[in-house]
C-alpha cells in the first residue's frame, strides 16, 4: 500500500476542520464515523488525573454497547476544569450527534493541548456542520483528520495493512495517532484510533488490544511524562462480514497485525519525539525477571544524559551503564556487556572503549540500537526513545504561549 490512511477499512470515513483553536486556518477538530455502529475497544493514560473528553468516553465503552464516532480536538485538553469538562465534552458530542442523527451516547470524545482552559464549546459547536458534511472515504479527508489532531507532531502518523485470512478472506486494519512530547508509559500524550472492518466480540477485542499495547505503546518515552489524555481505541464495525474469533488462526493473524501496526506508530511517535533528532531503541536481555529487564529499559530510555548523550553524538556509554544500576534491578554489574549497533562497548562491566572511530560512525546515523545485556537470566525487552536536543526546551519553555 502506497497510501495509508484511517478510512481504508469498509465503513469508516473521517473529516478534519478548522475551529480556530489552533489559529493561522489550521485543522484541529476531527471526526471519525463508521457508517455500521461499532464495537470499541480502549487502553487508556494510567495517570490519576484524566481529561474530562477522555472520562466521558471511558464511561461510554465500559458499557458495552456499540459505537458510530469519536470527535478530536486539538489545543486543547478539556483537562483540569472542574464539572464543566465533561458536561462541554457531552455538548460537543451531542451537536454531533443530532447532524448525524444518532445518539450523543453513541459519539466518543478526546482531547489533547493545554491543560486548566475550557473548551471553546459555542465556537466548536459552530463548526460541527461543516464537520460532518465534509465526512468522506476518500484520503483527503483521512489525512485530514490526522492533520487536525496533530500538536507538537512535525509529520502525520497513518498506518493501514490488508490482511488475508485462512479462507481467503480479507479484513482490513488502520490507524491514526498523534504524539510527540508528553510521552512515557503508561501511555503518553498521545491519541491513536484503530479502524477494521473485521467483526470481533468487545471482549476478545479487548484482550487483544491491552496485548498489542503493552509492548509497543507502553514502550515509548520521550521525555518521562505522562499526560492527562493518552488513549488508544479500536473500532470494529464488521463490515467486510468476517468475524475473527479467540483461539482461530485467524485470530492470531489480525493480532500479529495489530501488534506490527502498533510497533510502527510507537516507533514513529519516538523519531516524531519534541526536538528529536534521533530514534533510540534500547534493547534489555539477560535479565533474571521480567520487570528487571523493563526497569532498566525504562531507566536508560528517560535518562537526560544517556539522551542528551546521543545528542551529542558522545560514545559516554558509562551512563547507561549507570542507568541500568540504579534502575532498581538486580544483576551482577561486572557481568554487564553492553553495544551500540553491534559494537561492544562494555565486557563485564569494563566500559572501556578499543574503537572511538567506530563507535563515532554508528552514533552519527539517525537509528541507533544500544543493547544491554545482564547476562542474568533468559528475560528481555526494549524501549523505543529519542535524544534530547536543544529544541526540546524551546518548544516546551513556550507550549502554553
């Protein structure tokens, strides 16, 4: 596929406008509709404190019952607004609702931007017809959508595959998301919306999506922070009349897709990192425990020194080792080995590095790989992360002005 975009599963079309909360004509209020009511699944921000667009919404798919929409703004988060919050996000969703004739329960909410503003309800809701009339299958309208959720972002985020099942049958799967700064598990200041046109029970969706997401966007950080309104949805809406069911091969097909689509947007978001000039995958094996192996994953992925030092291109592998020590696992530190690409940089626990040349080539290119390994146990896992530059701080010293 050349073209990638939300709407290529049967059903679905999308629109994006302009409401004027981004200023200079720029998109920022998007919607997303399938045409057959779908099935929802969603992974939702661990962090306490939740957007009020976002609490609606979590309300509405607890229930069970099937979904048309989800309405996205931009610029601003609907967060930390007291009882209005919800009630604006209600009112968004029912003008929605009544252009598309539908119920407003029917119509899920999401919000990303600045946190502590209201929502410009009227002046959004003056928009709302030209939101739904512009709803369209065709790309334009796809990568409007995504344009008008975009933040921080500097390119768009679209993934879509075609999968063929055992019988021949195909379903397809799409997906959508923003995400640039903000990021860190579990989730980050991200919005990522999946559309298939494969029918699938809400509990099997369910296990399936929470799987996909523990792997991939719960391994992203760019900056250690987690957001008020991360979320990631899947609508399934049946269309294509195939119905994947647990246990099937089929099952195991769309799953694997799922997960590879969900590895390509986590990657995305990373390189897309605020600033970022670089995608960091930072590698974990040998550990003696699960959690000792995402410990120091995470510990090396948020450190502003092992980032700062890819940066600057600075073979300083001394700080992930020093990372990985303070990361709260257990390991012996004089079995520790460690590379950058496949260059070892650290033989139990001696950092001292043969090859300055060689380890300069490989930490000039834009895709570096650092790989940790414990030699402690059979357990693994990686993080996919970005450096720190410069332009990280000016773009967050200015975010709310």
């Amino acid at each position: 596929m050349d073209s990638l975009y939300i709407t290529m599963p049967k059903g679905f079309m999308a629109s994006g406008v302009c409401a004027d909360l981004k200023g200079e004509g720029k998109l920022d209020f998007a919607l997303v509709y399938s045409k057959t009511p779908a099935t929802v699944s969603g992974v939702y921000t661990s962090n306490l404190v939740k957007g009020h667009s976002l609490q609606r919404s979590i309300k509405l798919i607890d229930n069970g019952e099937k979904k048309h929409a989800i309405a996205i703004n931009a610029k601003n988060a609907n967060a930390c607004v007291g009882p209005e919050g919800e009630k604006d996000a209600e009112k968004i969703a029912l003008a929605i609702a009544k252009e598309l004739n539908i119920s407003s329960s029917e119509v899920l909410t999401a919000s990303t931007g600045v946190i502590g503003i209201r929502l410009p309800v009227e002046k959004m809701i003056s928009h709302v017809p030209e939101l739904v009339s512009s709803l369209s299958e065709d790309e334009a309208s796809a990568h409007n959508a995504e344009l008008a959720m975009m933040t921080t972002d500097t390119v768009p985020k679209e993934v879509a595959a075609k999968i063929t099942l055992q019988n021949g049958k195909e379903v397809t799967i799409a997906a959508m998301a923003k995400g640039s700064g903000m990021i860190h598990p579990n989730l980050a200041t991200m919005i990522c919306v999946f559309t298939t046109d494969a029918k699938i029970e809400k509990a099997v969706l369910d296990k399936m999506l929470k799987n996909a997401v523990s792997h991939t966007f719960n391994r992203v950080s760019v900056d250690g922070d987690t957001s008020v309104c991360d979320s990631v949805m899947v609508f399934a809406n049946g269309e294509s009349g195939v119905e994947i069911t647990e246990g099937s091969e089929d099952h195991d097909i769309f799953y694997s897709t799922l997960e590879q689509l969900s590895t390509d947007l986590a990657r995305m978001i990373a390189c897309d990192g605020e600033g970022a000039t670089k995608l960091l995958e930072v590698k974990v094996k040998g550990a003696a425990t699960e959690n000792d192996a995402k410990l120091v994953v995470t510990a090396i992925a948020r450190s502003p020194l092992c980032k700062t030092a890819i940066f600057g291109e600075d073979a300083n592998f001394g700080r992930f080792i020093t990372a990985a020590g303070y990361s709260g696992a257990s390991f012996d530190p004089d079995k520790l080995d460690m590379y950058v690409g496949d260059l070892k940089v650290c033989e139990n626990g001696d950092a001292t590095i043969t090859d300055e040349e060689a380890a300069a080539k490989i930490l000039s290119q834009h895709d570096i790989e650092v790989t940790v390994d414990l030699n402690a146990g059979t357990y693994e896992d990686r993080m996919f992360t970005c450096d720190f530059s410069y332009d990280y701080v000016k773009i967050n010293g200015s975010y709310r002005s």
